[in-house]
C-alpha cells in the first residue's frame, strides 16, 4: 500500500458491513464502526497481511451525556510496517457492557481498566477490572461530564488518628497568594532577588 487512499479503499473492500464510515484527516485513518462489530474488525487490522496494525497505543473515551448513546470509545492502533495509525471509534449507551480486546491486544488490560476506572464503563471477559487510578472506595467516575467538580471525598493522613481518613472535599483559598502581575514583567519577589544580585 502506496498511502492511506489505498488502505482505506482495503478495508473498506474487505469489511464492507462492518465499516459505518470512514475518512483520512491529518494523515490519520479514522475508521466509525458498531459495537458489536470491535472484535472482528480489530481481528483484521491485526493479523492482515496489507494492514499488520500490531500496536495498540491507546483506548479512551469521550462523554456526551446529552445523547442518547452517550459514550464514545476511542482505539488509537499503530502500524510500524506501514508507518500509519488508525483511529477506531463506536458509540455506546451509558450501562452497555463492551467486549474486552486482552485476548487480542494484552497490553488493552491496563487501558481498559483506566476507562473503567474514569467512566465507569464495564469491559465483558475482562482478567482483572478494577480501579487503577483512584482510590478502591471511591465514589463516581472522574471524566464523566455530570461529576462533580470538587469531588464527593478526599484521602489524606491524619497525625492525630495515625492512619488515613476519609473526609469530605473542602476547597479553601484563603491561603493562596495572587500576585495578578503580568508574567511579562515579572513578579516583585523575582525583581528583587535581581537587585540584590
């Protein structure tokens, strides 16, 4: 394959169903499948002797709370043999259940874990779903666009109790120092060190 004209046009000849659409931008193949389609078209991508798309580089998610279909699933993959990347996304409802691709990509474990971790979104026949990022009793899914933005808790260790403790989440600014000088000029404790120089 020549350039990404002639990829799309093999992909789009080999998985004609499987395809809803697709579209080069920015010297980047970026494919719009179904759900239930993932499995397959990853298959293919991988073990294609004209693909040879081996690496996975990331999987993430986009929230649109207002749809109907409110995730968008994200699959960043990356050819060396033929130097190009393709991006492979879906739609899914918000409590659907997404098949895990471990069994194809091992190195999906981890990433699947953090869109479950961050959105709450559930792979099937995953080894180990868990939390990654947060804490194991935390409450809500970060980057979910309805979470609050200070938090429902905060951890920290207490002196007094000597061990960690669960608090709800205070935001306190009478603490905080704002200079409001421009960066340009800098700040008067910069100028000052200077003068002394």
């Amino acid at each position: 394959m020549n350039n990404l004209l002639d990829l799309e046009k093999k992909i789009n000849s080999e998985l004609a169903t499987k395809i809803k659409s697709s579209q080069i931008n920015h010297d980047q193949l970026y494919l719009n499948i179904e759900s239930d389609s993932l499995i397959e078209v990853l298959v293919f991508l991988k073990n294609n002797s004209s693909t040879k798309f081996r690496q996975l580089v990331d999987i993430t998610a986009v929230d649109y709370p207002e749809l109907n279909q409110r995730f968008k699933l994200i699959y960043l993959l990356l050819s060396h043999d033929l130097n190009s990347r393709i991006i492979l996304s879906y739609s899914i409802n918000e409590n659907e259940v997404i098949q895990s691709i471990t069994g194809i990509f091992p190195s999906a474990n981890w990433m699947e874990r953090e869109v479950f971790d961050m959105y709450g979104i559930k792979f099937k026949d995953h080894p180990d779903l868990r939390r990654i990022l947060t804490d194991y009793n935390f409450e809500g899914f970060p980057l979910r666009k309805d979470f609050p933005l200070t938090g429902h808790n905060e951890v920290r260790y207490n002196e007094d109790e000597k061990k960690v403790v669960y608090e709800p989440v205070k935001l306190e600014q009478n603490y905080r120092n704002f200079d409001y000088e421009s960066p340009w000029e800098g700040t008067k404790y910069i100028k000052e060190i200077k003068k002394n120089d």
